[in-house]
C-alpha cells in the first residue's frame, strides 16, 4: 500500500476510533442517576396492542 | 460481533465501493456508493431512530447516546469490516476476479467471500461461522428495519398488532417472492439491492439533510437536540448540516446522473427482469405513500395535529 493509502486509513480509521473513545468515556463519566426514574424499556412502555388482541 | 459485522451490507458497500469499477474516483457510482455505506449506517438508519426516538421521554438524551451508538457502529462495521473483508477477498480472489464481483454488494458478499473460504484452511468451518453470524446479525437487523412499519400500521390504522404483522408479512413475501421467482444471476436481487439499497437511501439522506437544514431550522433543530442532551453540539456542525452537507450529496447525485443514470437506463430497457424489478419499486413506492397519506388523514380527523402549532412546537408536554 502507498504512503497515502497508509495515510488516508490511518486518518479515517483514527478519527473514527478517537470519537468512539471519547464517547465512552463521556458515557462511563456520567454521575449515577435512580435506574428506576432512567429506565424506561419495553417493561415500562404500554402500547396497548395486545390488549383486545383477538 | 467482528465476524458479523463483515457481512454486513455496509462492509460490503465499502468494499464493493472501493473495488468497483476499478476504483476509480472519477466516476461518480464510487462516490456514491462510498457515501451509501456511510449513508446506510447514519443518516439511513434514521428510519430506525425516528421511530425509537418517538418511544423517549422529552429530556432523555439522544446527542451522546446516539453519537455512541453510531460511532461504534461505524467503528465495528466499516472500519473493522472494510479491514477484513477488502484485504482478504483481494488476496484470496485477486483485482481481475474482484472488479467483476464488485458490481453487486450481495455478489461480493455470497459469491467472492465462499472463494476465500474455499482456499483456507478450515475454511468449512470458519464459513460455516461466518454465515452463522450473518443470519444472526441479518434477523436483528430485520426486526429492527421491521419494526417501525409494524408500528406505522398500528398507530396510523389502528391495527392490532396481529393484523399489522400480518400485513407487513405479505409485504415482506411479495418481495422475498419476487426475488426468489427472478433468482438467475440475481438480477432481481441487483436491480434492487442498487435502486433501493444505494440510490434511493441516497435520494432519502439527501431529503433529510434538506428538511433539517432548510425546512426544520438549524436554530430550532439545535434547541430540540439539546433538550436534555449530555453534550453540547458544537456550533460549526450545525453550518456543516445546512451547508456542506446537503451541497456534497447533491454534487456527487447530479454527477452520477450526469454520468451513469444513462447507461443504468439502457440496462434495465435490455433486460426484462431488471425493468419488472423498478416497476416493482415503483408500484410499492406509490402504495406506501398512499397509506402514509390516509394515515395523515386519519391522523388529522383525530385531532392529533391540534397539539402541534404552526411551527411544529408541542402545545402540551409529550409523554
């Protein structure tokens, strides 16, 4: 592979893993918050299409 | 994860775009099919988002957790896919053989990849692996893509889910159908994996840069995403959404049509089939947004539009 092509996947492949660290880390930073009042999955989420289902 | 990422359409696209046609980056169908890649796993799973969003409260974050989750997509998918995929299928089949797979990203994927089992040691195995995962990560991908029209159906017609699914499920078999009955040489299955998979998920990223640049407002669309967001949007993102953004898809869509709509044409008035796949399209196209437009009818009979004003803004607060 070319100087370039060595060049351009490092820059492409680096910017991408750069912002993925700093995801995490903005992630894993957060203060910890009452899982209760945060989550709010499918358990919590009534769309009411089963009710009468039949 | 690794493994199942490289058979996913984006790994594919990227390699298909980069090998395609020579890799040559004058021609305007490498452009977009390397933005349809990325397309495909931003801008285009937004289809997705819109839908899951509508499911948060109004001060859930969506900034960083949606940035998270696509830069690890991007990361797992087209970095780590592209890196295995393009490599081994250059060594294992070669550019000659390559270039003539390139043309169709279920080609590479199904045709090129078993050729690179083939010469491996323990290839059977590994193949077996590889195809594996690919049928775990296609069922979740398809649920996910699956999911918002379920969810259409039943908030738009008031289906029950029963009936939703099963609507979608003849959809869905009308499709699969169509393509299983014209399965030589995939021509049905390349005709629309290429008219649907990179041309119009093109045509849909370039609306909605559009409709968030110039219809919704960088100033209203920067308020709405920081409404409980964990990190700020800087600034500059915003110009680069109305600006740069929307001027770089349209540039490489004009320069495709300039150069290659011509000739995608005549290949599909040559061939039968390929012509049946974009009446296809066509006809389905147009029934959908039939139903979106009785759905929006129905919508407004409701009164559920009477909670939004003339600027779109909730007059009461969102569950």
């Amino acid at each position: 592979m070319t100087p370039l092509g060595w060049a351009i996947m490092v820059m492409s492949i680096g910017t991408v893993l750069t912002l993925l660290t700093f995801c995490l880390y903005k992630v894993f930073a957060l203060p910890q918050m009452d899982v209760e009042e945060s989550l709010h999955g499918p358990g919590n989420i009534d769309t009411e299409d089963t009710l009468d289902a039949d | 994860m690794v493994s199942a990422s490289c058979g996913t359409p984006a790994a594919w696209g990227g390699v298909s775009a980069t090998a395609a046609i020579g890799g040559s980056l004058s021609n305007p169908q490498t452009w977009l099919a390397a933005s349809e890649a990325d397309i495909l796993q931003s801008v285009g799973r937004l289809r997705d988002h819109v839908n899951y969003a509508s499911y948060l409260k109004r001060n859930d974050d969506v900034v960083l957790s949606g940035l998270t989750s696509t830069s690890m997509n991007e990361f797992f998918e087209v970095c780590l896919g592209g890196l295995i995929t393009l490599p081994a299928a250059f060594m294992f089949i070669g550019p000659v053989l390559l270039s003539k797979y390139a043309g169709s990203t279920f080609s590479l994927g199904f045709i090129a990849l078993p050729g690179v089992f083939d010469k491996m040691p323990g290839g059977q195995f590994f193949g077996f692996i590889w195809f594996f995962m690919l049928f775990l990560a296609a069922i979740t991908s398809s649920i996910s893509m699956l999911q918002p029209v379920i969810a259409f159906f039943e908030e738009g017609f008031g289906l029950k889910r029963h009936a939703s699914a099963a609507i979608l499920g003849m959809l869905t078999a009308g499709g699969t159908g169509f393509v299983v009955y014209f399965s030589k040489e995939t021509l049905a299955l390349d005709t629309l994996d290429f008219w649907i998979g990179t041309f119009l998920i093109y045509v849909l990223a370039m609306l909605q840069t559009f409709v968030y640049g110039w219809i919704f407002g960088i100033e209203r669309g920067e308020a709405e995403a920081h409404v409980g967001a964990h990190i700020r949007i800087p600034r500059a993102v915003q110009y680069l959404l109305k600006y740069v953004t929307p001027v770089y898809l349209l540039v490489i869509f004009v320069a495709f049509c300039w150069t290659n709509l011509p000739g995608k044409i005549d290949e599909i008035l040559a061939k039968p089939v390929a012509l049946a796949s974009v009446i296809f399209i066509g006809v389905l196209l147009v029934f959908l947004m039939v139903l979106v437009r009785i759905a929006g009818i129905r919508w407004a009979k409701e009164g559920r539009y009477d909670r939004v004003d003339a600027q779109g803004e909730l007059l009461e607060e969102g569950v």
